[in-house]
C-alpha cells in the first residue's frame, strides 16, 4: 500500500537548509550509507516525487555545480506558480493545481510503491493539513542554524515509530496522528 513519506534532513534546531538555501552544514556530514532509514533502500520504495520550487532550485544549482544528471527516475511533480527550465530525458510535471489532485495523480503514478514528499517543509505541512501525509523520516544532523527553511511549520502529532544511529546522524521515523488538538 502507498504511503505518504516526508523523508528529510534536519539540523537539531529543525531547518532544512539555512537561508540562503544552502545544504553545506549537511553534506558534511559523515554518513552510512548502508546504516539504518538510509537513502538507497528508502529511494528503491519510491514510486513518485513531488517537490517545491526552491528545492527544485537547488537540485538545479547541484546539477550545475557538480556536473550530476536529475537524480530521479520516478515521475516527479513540481509545485510552482512560475515557468521553470525542464530537465531534458526526465519526468517532470511543474503544477499549481490543489495538493489533494496532485497526490491523486502521484500515488496513480506510484504503482503501489510509496510517494515521496521532498520538501520543503510548508509544501510537507500542506500534505498534512489536506489529511495526506502517512508518515516522516527525519535524520537530524549534529548542527543547529538559527535561522533558515523550516522542518516543517505546523502544529501536528505524531507517533514515534522508530529510532538509530546513522554515523553522524539520529534518524527518527514518525507517523501522522493529526493536526495537534483536533
Ligand atoms: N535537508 C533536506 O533534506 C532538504 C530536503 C528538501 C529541501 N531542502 C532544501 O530546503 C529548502 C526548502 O525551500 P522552501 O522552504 O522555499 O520550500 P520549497 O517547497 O522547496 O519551495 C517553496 C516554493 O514552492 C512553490 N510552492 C509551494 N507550494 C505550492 C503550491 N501548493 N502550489 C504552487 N507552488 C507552490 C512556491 O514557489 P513559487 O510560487 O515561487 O513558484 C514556494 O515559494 C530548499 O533550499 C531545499 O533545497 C532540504
């Protein structure tokens, strides 16, 4: 069955990238990449990406930095309200339709496997507050910001499901009770 999975980095004190958008604080870190909630098995469950405009903005900026091709070959939906340039061979939807449709569309595209939520952190809240989102992986590097793209702005319980160590990182998974208080 296709779950809904905000999968994500953190610093402790919950941004995602700091404010200018930079990722370096995170890719720093030591990681296992054969540790406990790591990428490779997570990726290999995911039959659809949905993402915000920033964090495709960024992968933009990597691809050009590193001289690296679109990273996914799952059909990938990208929330904007402005043109963006395409990724040529990849299977990108840019969309501004309601969240509810576009998850409607994504799990179809899924298969039966699970639907990944990148980021950022409002467009993951938008997902919880249309009831849609099943589930969070969160690792949380050994860093704090002050300042920058938060984790994820809303009020939400959740259940703590599992915990590890991950090299530098302590990697969490949670379900989606609801919204806090309702
Ligand atoms: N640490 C991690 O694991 C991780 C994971 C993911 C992302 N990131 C980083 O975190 C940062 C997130 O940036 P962000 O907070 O700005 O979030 P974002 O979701 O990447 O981008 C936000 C933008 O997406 C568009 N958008 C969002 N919801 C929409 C909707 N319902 N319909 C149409 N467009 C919508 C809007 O852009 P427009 O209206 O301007 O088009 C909005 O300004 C990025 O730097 C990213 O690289 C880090």
């Amino acid at each position: 069955m296709t779950s809904t999975i905000y999968y994500v980095a953190s610093t402790l004190d919950g941004f995602i990238a700091d404010q200018h958008h930079s990722l370096d604080w995170l890719l720093k870190q030591d990681i296992d990449q054969q540790g406990p909630m790591n990428y490779t098995d997570f990726i290999g469950e995911v039959g659809a990406v949905l993402m915000g405009a920033s964090t495709y903005e960024w992968l933009l900026r990597h691809q050009t930095e590193t001289g690296e091709s679109w990273p996914y070959t799952q059909p990938s939906w990208v929330f904007t309200h402005r043109d963006q340039p395409a990724q040529p061979g990849a299977d990108i939807r840019f969309t501004s339709a309601p969240v509810p449709e576009v998850h409607a569309e994504a799990v179809k595209a899924a298969n039966g496997k699970d639907v990944w939520v990148v980021g950022g952190g409002d467009l993951a809240g938008q997902f919880a507050d249309a009831g849609l989102l099943d589930e969070l992986v969160v690792s949380y590097a050994p860093v704090t910001l002050g300042a920058g793209a938060p984790l994820l702005p809303r009020r939400l319980d959740l259940r703590l499901r599992e915990t590890a160590r991950n090299a530098a990182f302590i990697a969490a998974r949670y379900d989606v009770v609801g919204i806090a208080g309702r």
